[in-house]
C-alpha cells in the first residue's frame, strides 16, 4: 500500500485476500488451483508483483470473478502508485525548493521568475535536468571541485544552482579534447597575463584553455553560496567557473589558479568531491605556481616590506604587484589593511 496526501494505492492482493477469507481457503490450496508457487502467490496478495492480464483470466477460473474486473484493478492500483509517489515527491521538493536562492537564481535569467510553490518545483527539475530535486546530490550527478570561503546546507544548494547554470553556459563553448600537459605547457603564458586589464586577459585565458578542453565561465556570486571557483567534467571537456565576488586582482588570480590545481592535481572528477587535504594541496600549487617559492622565501627573509619593495619583487617575478600583497597578508606578513593601493579592482562581464 502507497499513501499520500490525497492517493491510497491498494493492491488488488487486497481483494483477493478478502476472496480467500469468505471462502475460507488457504493460500497454500490458493495456490495449487492456481497452478502458481506459493511464493509468487504471497508477492501477489501483498503488491509486490504485477496481476498480468495470465493471472487475471486464472483468477475468473478459480474466483468466479471477471478477468475484466482484475485487470481493471491493477490498472486503478498502478495509476494510484504513480499519483501517490508523485505528490509524495513534490511535496518533498517544495520543502527543497525553499532552500534555492530562487529569486536571485531568477533575477539572473537563469530560471523563470514565478511565487508558485510547485511551479518553483517543476522549473527547478527542468533547471537541473532531474525528475527530483532530491537527486541532484547523486554522486553520478555532481562531481564538484571548488573553492569556498564556508559550507552549510543552504550554501551546498546555491553551488549546485550555480554550477549548473556554468555547465549550462559551457556548452555553447567549443573546446580542443581535454590536454593536461597542454595546460602545464601554457602556465607560464596564462601568470604572464595578471599584468593586463580584464578586457585584454579573459578573453586570452579563454582560448588559451580551450584549446586544452577546458571551458572558462564566469558568473556573478549567487549570495550563500560562499563560493569563489568551481571545476568539474561534463561530458568530453572541464568547465572551470569563477564568480564576480571578491574583485581583487589576487582573488581573481589566486581562485583561477586553484581551479587550474584541482585539474593539474587530478582531483576533477572524483566520487566523493574534493578533500579538505585537496583544497589544501590546490591552495599550495596555486600560491607556488603564482610566485616562485623559493624567490619568495628569500623576499621574506629580507624583511623590507615597502611599497618600492614589493613592486620591485612583482615586477621581477613578472606579475601583478597585487597578488603579491594578497600573498602576503594571507601569510601575516603584513596587515590586511596595509598595501591595498596596490591591489587592482577587477570589473569581471558575466
């Protein structure tokens, strides 16, 4: 028995149970008129197995009652089951769908503005390409590698929603089949270009890895979300998204480059997400890949933190003088508060 809201499936075993009781009959002797194993018999009463249109005109014979009227109570008790797991499925996803930051999903365009709770559910389906919200958590569904600044349920949500909205817009991207030593080739040309405006980087950068199979997105931040970057395969290429929140040139930069790690490192695709070790590994290549460690190291032991100083370090390091103050407030060397005017502010389009 299926129940719901408004739906009470039976099964038709129901009827014949109440058939076996007026007559007193066993399902053991049930079973020998019906030329069928008790088992299946059992299976029969309590649902488990179709009446099929054989067992149907076996009944007549052994009841008396019509195989019409069998088949006709299977087909009720079927139709019953789907009404009832459907209600009982969006009832769930209403309660899901509350949890999505849905007006801002469609403020962006990226879904249809509606304040109809199940008109919510079934635009959210369409979104993510499922039959239930529930299975956009499915291991085979969402295989995510990125880099938050929190994680809380809500926020676990909101990165799903923007994910797909980057998977969504990466296949209007043509991308090369995936080349990861191409990308380790093109490292160098890609830091070389944290010296240019936006204008004249991204869509280099874009090239530069698509032509590795990799599909560059950005997308504005989605509030809750805590997100920074994202990477994940879809199909034959990687889509690598970055959201418009923290417009520091070395936010900008370090999120790319940590993205770019989980694909180097080779912790795109896997079952269970990225590890905490795996965040930590891609901040480390990162952070090295941006700024030669051991030329960093001797920066530090020389201890002059001067602006002069540290445009000079950036200069001859080839990149922007930014990330190396971004560099070194994440590492203590200085305040948070001190050297900011060195940091460009990035206008990223989405």
């Amino acid at each position: 028995m299926v129940r719901s809201r408004s739906y009470i499936a039976t099964p038709p075993g129901a009827t014949i149970k109440e058939q076996l009781n007026d007559r007193g009959m066993s399902q053991k002797e049930f079973a020998a008129r019906m030329d069928m194993s008790e088992k299946h018999i059992s299976k029969l009463i309590n649902g488990d197995v179709q009446l099929t249109s054989d067992v149907a005109v076996r009944l007549e014979m052994v009841l008396g009652v019509p195989a019409k009227f069998w088949n006709n109570l299977e087909a009720i008790y079927r139709e019953k089951i789907v009404k009832a797991e459907a209600e009982n499925a969006m009832d769930a996803d209403v309660e899901l769908a509350k949890q999505f930051p849905y007006s801002e999903m469609a403020k962006f365009g990226w879904i249809q503005e509606t304040r109809e709770a199940k008109e919510k559910v079934v635009y959210l389906r369409k979104y993510f390409e499922v039959v239930e919200l529930s299975l956009i958590g499915s291991d085979q569904i969402t295989r995510i590698a990125c880099r938050r600044l929190a994680i809380t349920e809500k926020s676990d949500l909101a990165l799903m929603a923007w994910a797909q909205e980057a998977k969504i817009k990466a296949r209007d991207i043509q991308t090369a089949p995936i080349n990861i030593k191409g990308l380790i080739a093109a490292m160098p040309d890609i830091r070389k270009m944290t010296v240019l405006k936006p204008k004249e980087f991204c869509p280099r950068i874009k090239k530069s890895l698509a032509d590795c199979g990799i599909a560059l997105i950005f997308l504005p931040h989605l509030k809750g979300s805590f997100l920074q970057g994202a990477s994940f395969l879809d199909g034959n290429k990687i889509v690598v998204g970055l959201t418009a929140r923290g417009k520091d040139a070395d936010k900008f930069w370090f999120s790319l480059f940590h993205e770019l790690a989980h694909i180097v490192l080779g912790h795109i695709g896997q079952a269970n997400g990225t590890s905490d070790e795996d965040e930590q590994d891609a901040d480390a290549w990162s952070s090295n890949t941006l700024i030669v460690a051991e030329e960093f190291d001797e920066f530090r032991y020389e201890g002059d933190y001067s602006e002069q100083n540290v445009l000079r370090f950036a200069k001859n390091q080839g990149i922007a003088p930014g990330i190396v103050v971004g560099r070194m407030q994440r590492e203590g060397m200085i305040k948070y508060s001190m050297l900011n005017n060195l940091k460009e502010q990035y206008v990223i389009v989405v």
